[in-house]
C-alpha cells in the first residue's frame, strides 16, 4: 500500500509543479516562406499562418533575428552585462547554424515570449493542419521547465 501512496502523492507533486508553467511554440518555416515572414511579413503567400497567429494575437519572430537583436543590444549596451553574447554572436556567425536558426520562428503570444498551457494549446491545435504543408515543414513546443530545456554554455572555464 505504501507504493500506491508514493505513487499518489509523485502524481500530485508532478501536477503541481507543472501549474506554474510557460509555454512557446516555434515552426519551421519551409525555406521559400522564411524568407517571406522574414521579409515581408504581410505578403499573401503565408495568408493561411497568419490568419491564425492573428487571430491568436500572436506574432512571429524569427530565432535568428533574436540572436543578433541580442548581439546589436549587446554591443550597444557593453556585452559584460550579456552573460550569452560570446555564444550567440559565434551562432548567428556560423553559416550552418545560421540557415537553421533563420528557418525557425518563435510565437509571441499577446507580445509574450512565454505564455499559459491554454494559449499554447489553443494555438498548437489551429496550427496543426499546416504542418507538413507547403509554409510550415515542423512545430515545436517548449516550457519553462528547465529540466526539459538546454542549460546556456557555462562562461569561462
């Protein structure tokens, strides 16, 4: 009985602790329609996704974009108080890892990075048909839950 106990109260710890959780969604964009949402956000052909991030209040941002955003504000502001520059600036300087990151998009939902379980369900559901079709290649779903996520390179040694 004691199991079952353990077991009972690993369930409830499991549910409380993903309560306080946020969420982000990001697609990968098939290349002809990256460098449309990059370019031109409100050109017809990527109508079907925006019609839904709208309506979700939702807008797109573009992994890439963010990382040199953060480089550009960085340099700006003194790259001390940037504990990922070194990291990001050598991302968004390798050509590889530059063509991936300029295929993926970020969802902000109501202008935020990380948002509620609803909102990512209700967004992830509406999105769903696209994936696979000719403007979204994959959908990806990540949560604040650092046990689930890459931890930023250690700085120095």
């Amino acid at each position: 009985m004691a199991d079952g106990a353990d077991a009972s109260k690993a369930r409830a710890s499991d549910i409380s602790m993903t309560d306080g959780l946020k969420y982000q969604l990001r697609l990968t964009l098939n290349d002809e329609f990256a460098q449309v949402a990059r370019q031109n956000p409100a050109d017809p052909a990527i109508a079907p996704l925006l019609a839904i991030v709208n309506r979700h209040n939702a807008l797109l941002k573009c992994q890439y974009d963010a990382f040199a955003d953060y480089v550009r504000e960085a340099e700006a502001a003194g790259i001390e108080t940037y504990p990922l520059y070194d990291w990001t600036k050598k991302t968004i300087e390798d050509p590889v890892k530059k063509a991936k990151h300029s295929n993926s998009f970020a969802l902000y939902v109501n202008g935020e990075e990380v948002y509620g379980k609803r909102e990512a369900d209700d967004l992830e559901a509406e999105l769903k048909p696209l994936i696979g079709g000719p403007i979204v290649a994959q959908m990806f779903r990540y949560d604040t839950d650092p046990a689930h996520n890459p931890q930023p390179p250690h700085q120095g040694g």
